[in-house]
C-alpha cells in the first residue's frame, strides 16, 4: 500500500492540489482537504474497480471531497452572518494572498477573477478542462455527467468568461481615461 500511495502522490498530487485549490479558494483548505482525499483512497482502494482510470477516479473523489467542504462552508457562513445586522457596512476581503498574487501573471489574475462569478459547475468544467487539461470524456467521467453536458456547460462557461473579461476591461479603460 505504500508503494500505491507514492505512486499516487508522486502522480496527481499537485495536480489535485490545484483543482482543490481553484475549487475553494483558500491554500489551507486546500492542503487540509487534499489529505482528505488521500485518506479515502487509502481506505478505498482495495474496492477500485478500474471501471475508470485511476485519475478520473481520484478527481472525483477530489470533486466530492471539495463539494462536500463547500457545503458545510456555506451552511456554517450563512449561520454565522445571520447574526451580524447589515443594515451597518461590513467589507469582506475576499482576495488571495500576496504570495498567490505574486505567482500568477497579470492575465491569469483577470482569468482567475472573472471564474470567481462563474457558477461552481462553469468552473470545475474550466479547472478540469483547462487547467488540469483533461479530456472532455474525463471531465465527464469526474463530474458523473454526460459528454454533451459537459460540452455545452463548457460553451456557456466560455461565453460567460470572455463577457466577464470584457466587461472587466471596458472598466479598466473607463478608470484610465
């Protein structure tokens, strides 16, 4: 099993990592929720079926792991803001940090923020499409959709983020000139 493990890790990691780390926006998180997808490999190996490829499966696990998270997360903050009266200003920082600033180009930044107004489902097809570069028939296999499904919420997720990227810059040139 040991050798399974580092094999795993040795394979996937900082491409499950990052598709994590898209997914929740947070590095801590991240690495916390990563973990937790190794330890339900562990405990479940021994019942992969190899009906899919050993990726596909571990980023579902990934994709489930992450979407589970995002559940209690929202569950947890609406409860948590139900107590605050909004009727005063309250800011939420919500942007990364500056050492994840400084690692992305200035493109990547626009790309990045403009996938935050994206639906979850735009983005993981995004992530898994584009950043992780998987086939549209693993991305289908991941998400437990159909191809055509996923073909066409990539269409929309397209649409929605080259309209995001232009509004972005009409801004940008309002503040310029």
């Amino acid at each position: 099993m040991d050798q399974t493990f580092e094999r795993l890790y040795d394979n996937y990691h900082s491409n499950l990592f990052q598709f994590i780390f898209y997914m929740v926006k947070n590095r801590a998180v991240a690495e916390e929720l990563v973990q937790e997808v190794y330890i339900n490999v562990l405990r479940s190996y021994d019942n992969y079926e190899e009906r899919s490829n050993e990726k596909t499966w571990l980023f579902a696990i990934a994709r489930n792991v992450a979407i589970d998270y995002l559940r209690t997360y929202n569950r947890r903050t609406t409860r948590w803001l139900s107590k605050f009266d909004f009727n005063k200003q309250q800011t939420k920082d919500l942007a990364p940090l500056p050492e994840e600033i400084l690692l992305q180009k200035e493109e990547v930044q626009a790309i990045y923020h403009c996938l935050k107004s994206c639906t979850i489902d735009q983005q993981e097809v995004l992530i898994l499409r584009y950043i992780q570069e998987l086939s549209i028939n693993e991305t289908a296999e991941i998400l437990n959709w159909s191809v055509s499904k996923v073909k066409t919420t990539q269409h929309r997720a397209l649409k929605a983020l080259r309209e995001l990227a232009d509004d972005q810059m009409k801004n940008q040139l309002k503040g310029v000139l």
